[in-house]
C-alpha cells in the first residue's frame, strides 16, 4: 500500500489517535498527544504486555522517577556515550542527524556504529547535501550530541539532574533495595512501564522518533553460570532472524525455531532466544504481522555502549524497517558500574551446597610502622599490600614488597606485612548478577499496530477504510447504536450498553447520523462488532439484537441474554 504513513497520521489525527503537540503554537516537533482512541490503544498495548512480560512469567513491576541526579548518568555511561552524530547545515542552520544523511543518500544500511571521522568522510566523497537546503556539506565538521534532557533539581542553581533516557536505571540503580526484597534468590525480574526522554536530533514520522516516549522494559538479573529459562515453553516458536553474518553477507533472513536457533548457535544467549519466542508470540497477539517483521542481529559497532549482543525486532511500514524493540545481553556492566561509584552493595551472595575449603593468601599490615613511616600515605600503601597479598602472593618471597601509589613507588619490609596463607572454609561468595534486557518502544508498538492493522476495501460499492485492531488491543470492543433514538429503541440500546460493561466489555454508545455512518466511524477505529438495537427487538421474545462483524461485515441476529457469551 502507497503512502501508509501518511494515511495512517490523516487517520490518527481525524478519529482521536495521535496528533502533534500543541499545534496551536506551532506545534513542537518530537511531542506527540495521544487522542481518545490512541490513548485507549497504548493502555491497552501497556496491559497486554504487562500481562505477558510480567505478571505470567512471576516478575515484579515498579515506578521510578522520571529525573535522577547526574551521579546515576555517570555511573551508567550515558553522560560520556549517550550521543548521537549531528552536522548543522551552514547555510539554512538545520541540525541533522550525520548517520541518516548517510544512510538516506548512499544506501548504506547501518551508519549509526561508524565514527565521526568515517561519517564526515563518506559526506565528503559522495559530496552530500543538506536535505532541506540542498547546501553541499562536504566540508562540515560532524560532532557528537548528548542526548539527555538536562535540569536542575531544586532552587537556586540546585543540583544537576536529567530526565531518564531508559526507565532501566530507575531499576538498577534500586538493586539493591530488590535483592534484599527478593530475599537474594536469583533469577528474578523487575519491570517498569513509563515515560523516558531523548533530545532526538531529527523527530520523524510522528511516533517513530519522538523526544518523549513510553518504554515497557524488563530487566531479569541472572546468574550466568547457574540459572537457564525455561525454553521448552517456547523452543517450536518459528522466529525469522537476519543474523550479522546474514547482513554482511548480503543474505536474505532465515527462519528457524527457537530451539535450533540456540542449537545452531545463531543466537548465542539462550535467554534472548527464550525472549525472541515469547515476544513472538505477543507480537502476533497484538496484531504485528508477520510478513513484515524480523529480528535483527546488532553488527559489532552498533552495539549500545552496556551490551555484549543485541537482537532488535523490527517491523516494516511503507518499506522502512522501525526498530521495535532490543533485546540486549548487559552482562553484568550496569550493576558493576553502580557498586563501583556508589557506596552500595550490588552484589549478590551466592551459597554453595555445601561449604568448601579454600586456600587464600592475606596480609595484616603493621600500621604501627606503616603510619609513623609513611604518615597520610600509610592507609593507601596498606590497601595496595592487602590487595597485593590476594593477587600475587609471589611478590612476598623477598625482603621487600613494593607498593606502587600513582607515581611513586614505596618498598615496604615484607615482615612488616604480615603474610599469611591460610585455609578458610567458605559458604558461598558474592557474585555480580547479569541483566538480560527486553526494552519495548511503546509509542514504535501502537504506530505498528495501526499500520499493520490499515485496511481499505470496499463494502457496497463504497470504499471503506478499516483498522483490522485485534480484540486483544482494540480501543472499544462493542459499540451498541440503536437503530433510532425514539420509541424506547434509545432506552434499550442504553441498557444493553450499561449491561455489557457491567460484564466487563469496553463499549461505545453511539446514536448520531444514520448506520452506515456509524459503521464506518467504527471501521475506522477498529471495533469488532457493532450491535443494532432495532424494531425487531421490542417485539422478539426473547429480544434479539443484529451483531456486525466488522471484518467480514456480515450480520446476525442474536438474544440479548447470548450478547456476552456470543461476543
Ligand atoms: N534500555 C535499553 C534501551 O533504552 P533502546 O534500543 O535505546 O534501548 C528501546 O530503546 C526501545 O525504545 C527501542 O527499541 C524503540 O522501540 C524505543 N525508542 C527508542 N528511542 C525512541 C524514540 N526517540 N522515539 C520512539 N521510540 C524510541
């Protein structure tokens, strides 16, 4: 279909989907207002993968604030590497992202993991243009753009903060606080469905690059040597992978269950494979269609800066493939980061079966030397003996052990260390979890879904345009229209929709313009049925109603006293 993405934001603006912000100003670019329907859409996206990605598999979901303190972005790395690559055309001053220029003008797939260097290079070959001016920018430098929002938290000039860029951190960050809740028993899970920020260069295509944003993420702390998922739930689940080797050699996709992708080592972690199957599943759920979808491998120099691999899954809209969701092994660099800069513990102890015995190698310095000789440096020198004694406790043959502290170098007498080899019986050891990482785009999820779900036919000898939503994620379920709003048909269309709630069924009443109009405003939202309260219902006994389906738009009279079983 031709120019999906322009119907699908005509649509979305016309029936109460998603509109640009504050329009009335001129609008903002990268804000996006969820109308009526779109609202009730991404609710019902969010509960549906609540229900899947936590609730069922036992994990626990939380709420983070939206802005933390700068010390969290240092720790986590997105202070240094939390960029993209922006080039600001000299002649009309617009601010583009350098990758995409590239991407879009060279048919290079995947520019995002090349250097600065390399992408001002390729615009200098290919003599590359600004793409609202057409300005040559061959000679324009590239540089990296942080794209964290940033505030200050509190009066004056108050302490530096940034709006989150994942709602990840707000969960590693917390680790501690959850291990102690989860009585330190890996694996376990925690979720988080909620708002993140990005000062995106270039905002596109409404929902697909927005600077405020919906992630569902599921961050499940492992321990690597122990714990495997339960793959058989999902190991005959068909999953249509586009490896790196695939990509490089200019391969098509392969399909391939997720037991043999784990087997064939095509998916290297057995946990993203485990995930890949249940998103599958979902993906189907929530109406993804599978002609249009794929997962695709991470090339070594697009991986984020915490993972160690990375699978994304992505749908195609008019051609273009959207990264729907990551799949990222983080290892355990969240969590050593965070123990390392702040004075928490993010480690986990591990018990063994049973105690074992184990030969360690320590030192005791003597302080009564150390300090009297070295003064405010004997404290820093006696760290480096103990750590000394632990790593290389060869270097305590001589007379001397040497103590290295930033240049200078300090030989201390190896009987002032007091070296010892001992047996210890331990019962376990500390161990830093792994984080596998399933992070949905909630926003990328509901512009799929609409345009996957798009849909023109005809019905009458009229065009129709139609959201074939499934019921799973569909903003109304029912709509009840009596036929007329006079002679009680109104009063009984009423009940029926007031008794349809009460069973739990999300229900729009509607009694404005004539049938055929109130069919199609429901087409256009994606309603599955639709029932007409009519004369023949006041005179049926048992009363009787006609249900549309909206697919298939075929009617059939059905007892009011069967609407729930029957929808
Ligand atoms: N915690 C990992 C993480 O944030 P990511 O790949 O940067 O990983 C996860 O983001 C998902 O969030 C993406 O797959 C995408 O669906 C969505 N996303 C990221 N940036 C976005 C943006 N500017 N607009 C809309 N969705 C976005």
């Amino acid at each position: 279909m031709e120019d999906l993405t322009r119907k699908i934001s005509e649509l979305s603006k016309r029936r109460g989907f998603f509109s640009q912000t504050a329009e009335a100003y001129g609008g903002v670019a990268g804000f996006q207002t969820f109308g009526p329907e779109g609202a009730e859409l991404k609710r019902n996206i969010e509960n549906s993968w609540r229900n899947k990605f936590s609730d069922s598999l036992g994990h626990r979901e939380i709420e983070a604030p939206t802005i933390m303190p700068e010390a969290v972005f240092e720790a986590s790395g997105h202070l240094e590497t939390f960029d993209d690559m922006i080039i600001e055309c000299p002649e009309c001053g617009t601010s583009s992202r350098a990758d995409h220029i590239v991407e879009d003008n060279t048919g290079i797939g995947e520019a995002e993991g090349f250097s600065t260097d390399k992408i001002e290079e390729i615009i200098r070959e290919n003599s590359l243009k600004c793409p609202n001016c057409e300005e040559d920018l061959s000679d324009i430098p590239v540089e990296d753009f942080n794209l964290m929002f940033k505030t200050s938290i509190g009066p004056g000039s108050g302490q530096k903060g940034y709006l989150r860029p994942e709602t990840a951190q707000g969960i590693f960050v917390e680790f501690p606080r959850f291990k102690e809740y989860m009585r330190n028993q890996l694996p376990f899970g925690i979720t988080q469905i909620g708002k993140s920020y990005r000062n995106e260069i270039s905002p596109r295509k409404g929902l697909v690059r927005v600077r405020e944003l919906t992630q569902a993420e599921l961050e499940h702390f492992i321990d690597p040597e122990e714990d495997r998922p339960p793959i058989s739930d999902v190991e005959d689940i068909e999953l249509k992978l586009y490896s790196r080797e695939a990509q490089n050699k200019d391969k098509r996709g392969e399909e391939m269950t997720v037991k043999e992708a784990v087997e064939q080592d095509v998916i290297k972690s057995d946990w993203i494979a485990y995930y890949l199957g249940l998103a599958t599943e979902w993906y189907r759920s929530i109406g993804v269609d599978m002609e249009r979808f794929r997962f695709r491998q991470h090339q070594n120099d697009e991986l984020s800066h915490y993972a160690s691999d990375c699978w994304d899954a992505e749908s195609q809209v008019d051609g273009d493939w959207i990264e729907i969701t990551g799949f990222a092994y983080r290892g355990c660099y969240d969590l050593k980061k965070h123990d390392e800069y702040s004075e928490e513990d993010y480690t986990v102890f591990k018990e063994y079966d049973e105690p074992i015995e184990k030969k360690v190698t320590e030192a005791d310095p003597d302080m009564g030397f150390l300090g009297p000789e070295y003064g405010n440096k004997a404290a820093q020198i006696a760290e480096k003996i103990q750590e000394k004694a632990k790593k290389s406790p060869e270097e305590f043959q001589g007379e001397t052990v040497e103590a290295k502290l930033e240049n200078k170098s300090f030989e201390i007498p190896t009987e002032k260390c007091n070296f010892e080899r001992k047996t210890v019986t331990k019962t376990g050891e500390h161990i830093i979890p792994h984080v596998v990482e399933p992070s949905f785009g909630i926003d990328r999820m509901v512009y799929t879904v609409l345009a996957h779900a798009y849909d023109e036919d005809e019905v009458d000898n009229e065009k129709r345009t139609v959201l074939r939503l499934t019921e799973e994620v569909a903003p109304t379920e029912v709509a009840v229209f009596p036929l007329m709003d006079k002679d009680g048909l109104g009063e009984k269309a009423r009940e029926i929709a007031s008794q349809l709630r009460d069973e739990g069924f999300s229900v729009k009443y509607d009694d404005t313009g004539n049938i055929g109009k109130r069919y199609r405003r429901q087409d256009e939202v994606g309603t599955p049925y639709c029932i007409t309260v009519d004369y023949e219902t006041l005179e049926d006994d048992p009363e009787t109603v006609t249900v549309r389906d909206r697919d298939s738009t075929e009617q059939e009279r059905v007892e009011v006293s069967e609407l729930s079983e029957f929808l």
